[in-house]
C-alpha cells in the first residue's frame, strides 16, 4: 500500500455510524450505490464534516454530507480535518510517487489560505508531472498521432517567447506559460471562463518549430489556479464567488430596537436559513463540473468543458435567484419592523424629543463658534446636558441625529 493510502487510512478504520468524518481528497465522489461505477450523485469539497450513516462492504460508507446521502470510500475521509502544512510535509516522503506527490500538494492549495511554500511546492511538482506525462506518453508510443508541427520567425529571440507566438490560437488565453526543460516544451493557456489548455510536445531551436505531442483541456479549481500564478483574472463558476468578485454572495451583512433586537439584525436572522441553502446550493452545482471533468477525461475538447461551465452557471443562477427572493422578503420585514419601531417612539419619546431640540438650538445660539456634533467636545457637552433627564430608551432616539452632524 502507497504512503497515501496509508495516511489516509489510518484514523478511520474503527469508522462507526454517527460518527463525523472529514473529507481529505480534493473532491470525495458521494455514489449512488458502494460501487466504483455507480452514479455520482455528488462531488464533496475537502474538509468537509460528513456523518456515517451506515457501514458499506469493502471499505465503502454510507455518508449524509450537506444533506445529501451516498456512498463513500473510507480511505478518503478521516477524523480530523486536513490541514495544509500536514498534506505539505505527507508530500515530501522518501520514495513516494511524482504522481501522489502532487496529489496531497493539490490538495493542500485546495484547502485554501495556503502559504507561498505550499503554492510553489504545487507548482514545482505540476509542471515535473506534466513533464513525466510526456516522456511516459512517448515510451508508450501514446502520443498524437497526426502531430501538430508549428514554426517561428528566424528573428525570435528567446524560445519561451517564440513557443508562445507559434502557439498563438484563434481565441488569445488571458494567461499563458511556457516550460522547457532540454529538448521538451510545455506550454498553458487558460481562457476567461477557467478553461485550462495544456500543449507539450517537442521543441526544435535549430528548425524553429514546436512538434505537439500531448494535449488536453481541464477546469482547475480557482486555488489551484491561485498557485500556478493564473488565478484574479478569470471567474471559476466552480467555486462561490470570492467578495468583489462576479457581483453576488451567498450573504448579507448586519441602532434601532424592537423586541431586544435591531431591525438590521432581525433582517439578518431572518436571511440566516436562506443563506446556508444558499451555501449548500453552490456547493452542490460544483458537481457538474466534476462530472464533466470525469465525462471527458483527458481527451476532453473545448465544447464539452465550455457546456460543463455554462451549466454550473446556470446551476448558481438558480441558487442566486431563491436568495434574492429571501433578501426581498426579509428587506420588507425590516422596512415593516422600522417603521413600527418610528410610530413607537415617536409616540413614546416625541415630545421629550422636540424639548431637547429646543434646548440644544438655544444652547447653540448662545454659543456660536461651538460645532454642533456629538464629534466636538464642547458640542458634546450642551447636547447631553440638555438630554441628562431623558430616559435611557429615548435617549439613543433622540440624539442620533446628532451624531450624524
């Protein structure tokens, strides 16, 4: 058994119902039924709590994750939370794989927050496996058939750069890279939607030309992106917005009071439950990424990604729109609770109101040169002066205008 597996493992063999398992790969494929092939009801991100509803056969565990219940692997979860210095040091084992290496390195950038040396540790080792890909692809005789031969002026000075503009496509990525290591090239793009175009092949400075031998098209997830240094240009519809970002959260921000409460904050009560559907909603439209991911493999092409991303989006749209219609309902519940709360006031603190006013603008005139906000201590002094016998439930009432000046 690889390293992996054994870490992996280890912490959740004595697994029991009721238990609560964290999930360690990047995305736990909640099945249908205890089977490798059965239907993927699910993708589950990293770190994610999961209860154990039952014991399957082989190692397999019925799950209920985000409310949804399926069959998981075992090896995949684990009692405690996954953290990204563990998956980091877990990477530089002795004699582990290129392959699992980079495994827990993505992992690790999956989980977010990471640091520079987990987001160059991935990128070193990404670039190392794509590498490997290509040497292995040739040994196996399993490259392109009709390989793709591209050429560059005679003029081109650097062969990164003269890599990029011989692999120009009709559409311009928003993020290009080129690797060379000896006579090997690999060049990414990524285009705005997250579409990832990964090209290697072989490069030929005396001719001038690249010889395409590998290709593929992938969605990274948005940190993975953040690592490879492609990340704050594009939209990942694979992932909830980030604040700022693409115009709308799962969230709404939070003095008056009614019932020991302020209307902003019953507002905000009152978004609670639709925000966590919401949460839940966006997680789950992840799934069609994964599916596609799984659907077309390496040998993906541009349409089927794209249909992947559309659908995700439309996916979130959903999700975007039922909040919406919460934040609608629970802004007219506040609206309802402010004014409610102004006639109860009004009628409990008005007049004692309009005498304060009046003492404060004789107070005022009495002294020109002093500003009239709570901000000034002077001014400070003659308003709470003339509201020292309000009660402490007008008080507030009263002077908020103040404090506004």
């Amino acid at each position: 058994m690889h390293l992996l597996a054994v870490l992996l493992a280890a912490a959740v063999l004595q697994a029991a119902p009721g238990d609560k398992l964290f999930v360690q790969a990047s995305a736990l494929n909640l099945r249908a039924k205890p089977n490798a092939r059965a239907t993927i009801l699910r993708q589950v991100p990293i770190r994610t709590m999961c209860s154990v509803v039952s014991l399957g056969p082989e190692g397999w565990v019925e799950l209920e994750c985000f409310r949804s219940r399926g069959f998981g692997k075992l090896e995949l979860l684990d009692t405690t939370a996954p953290t990204a210095g563990r998956l980091l040091e877990a990477s530089k084992a002795p004699g582990l794989p290129l392959s699992e290496s980079l495994n827990l390195l993505q992992r690790a950038v999956t989980l977010g927050n990471g640091t520079e040396e987990v987001r160059r540790a991935f990128r070193d080792q990404f670039w190392n496996a794509e590498f490997d890909r290509l040497v292995r692809a040739r040994e196996a005789n399993d490259i392109m058939k009709s390989a793709q031969v591209v050429s560059w002026p005679e003029d081109c000075g650097r062969p990164d750069w003269c890599v990029k503009a011989a692999l120009r496509s009709p559409f311009d990525g928003i993020w290009n890279e080129v690797r060379v290591q000896g006579s090997d090239v690999l060049h990414a793009r990524l285009f705005e939607d997250g579409l990832l175009w990964l090209r290697s092949g072989r490069l030929d400075t005396d001719n001038r030309t690249v010889t395409i031998q590998l290709e593929s098209l992938t969605v990274p997830d948005g940190e993975v992106l953040l690592a490879l240094g492609a990340a704050g240009r594009m939209r990942d519809a694979c992932r909830a917005p980030i604040d700022g970002v693409d115009g709308t959260l799962c969230g709404y921000s939070d003095n008056d009071y009614t019932n020991g409460m302020s209307c902003p904050a019953q507002a905000s009560v009152c978004m609670q439950p639709a925000v966590g559907r919401c949460d839940e909603c966006k997680t789950a439209c992840a799934s069609p990424c994964g599916d596609c991911r799984l659907k077309c493999g390496t040998q993906n092409r541009e349409e089927c990604v794209r249909g992947c991303l559309e659908a995700t989006r439309s996916c979130e749209k959903l999700c975007q729109d039922k909040l919406d219609d919460a934040y609608t309902s629970c802004s007219a519940k506040e609206e309802v609770c402010s004014n409610a709360l102004s006639e109860k006031m009004n009628r409990t603190c008005g007049a004692a109101c309009t005498q304060v006013d009046e003492c404060v603008s004789s107070r005022f005139k009495q002294n020109p040169g002093v500003p009239r906000g709570m901000w000034d201590k002077q001014g400070s002094q003659i308003i709470m002066s003339c509201a020292a016998q309000l009660s402490k439930s007008c008080q507030h009432w009263c002077l908020d205008k103040y404090q506004e000046h």
